[in-house]
C-alpha cells in the first residue's frame, strides 16, 4: 500500500511539474531572434567592375548583392539589397521565431535584376551571426571540348 502511494505520489509531482514548465517551454520557441547576416565583398574594386556572361550571351557587371530569404512557416520570399555596387561590405538583421529554419539566398544581380550569380544555404536562427564572402573568380579560360 505504501509502494502504491508513493508511485501515486510522484506521478501526481511530475504531472504538476510538466504542468508547470510547458508553457515556458513553449514559449520560449515563440520568442524571436534576430539573425546577422553579414556579406563581406572581396577585392571590391575588381568583384565591381568584372563583366559576367550570361546564359543569354549579354556581357553584365554586378550592381548589388542581395539577401533572399524565407521561413519554414509558408511565407513569401522576402529580399533585400545589402551590398550596393562600390561597397565592401553590408549587414542585414533577419527577426524571425527562435530556432525557426530559414531557407538563405545570396544573390549577386546586375542593374537590371538579373542574376549573375547565386549560392544558399538552410540554417536554423537562434539569434548568431553568419558571413558570406562574395568575390571575383580567380581567372576564365576559354573552354575546349573535342567534338
């Protein structure tokens, strides 16, 4: 009868316990975090004046870097100019829920919107700093093929 009491007993604490700390459990997911991107340009006076080939054929030079990103929860793709054509570097704080996973673009596109380059990553916010580099390639070359 004592074993039966006591077994009661402490399933009656730990269901107050659970009771208890289940919402501060909870709430703490809903609380936001604020991430830090930081897009750092290397050599930006070649990565500025270097002119990309698009798939089209049209010779382009970047006019800006920008950050794309959106949520696990469904909403649309936000995006924001960080670096401006003869910039170095930029920043851009992203608040959403804290450990919320984030779908992250960089972007590099010229005057008119077009993409000359891209790279992304997922990762979850819990309020840290990420950096990207962007830079120039270190050469071209002619491609040769045999046919």
């Amino acid at each position: 009868m004592m074993k039966r009491t006591t077994a009661a007993a402490l399933a009656l604490t730990m269901l107050l316990t659970l009771l208890v700390f289940a919402p501060s459990v909870c709430s703490a997911a809903d609380k936001p975090a604020k991430l830090m991107v930081r897009i750092d340009v290397f050599d930006s006076k070649t990565f500025w004046s270097y002119p990309y080939i698009t798939s089209d054929g049209k010779v382009r030079k970047p006019h800006v870097v920008q950050v794309v990103w959106t949520t696990n929860n469904g909403t649309k793709a936000n995006r924001a100019d960080v670096v401006l054509a003869g910039k170095e570097r930029g920043d851009l704080a992203i608040t959403t829920g804290n450990n919320e996973f984030l779908d992250l673009e960089i972007v590099v596109a010229d005057d008119k919107n077009v993409a000359l380059g891209k790279g992304g990553l997922q990762l979850r916010n819990t309020g840290q700093e990420v950096t990207f580099l962007v830079a120039p390639p270190e050469s071209t070359a002619p491609t040769i093929e045999m046919l």
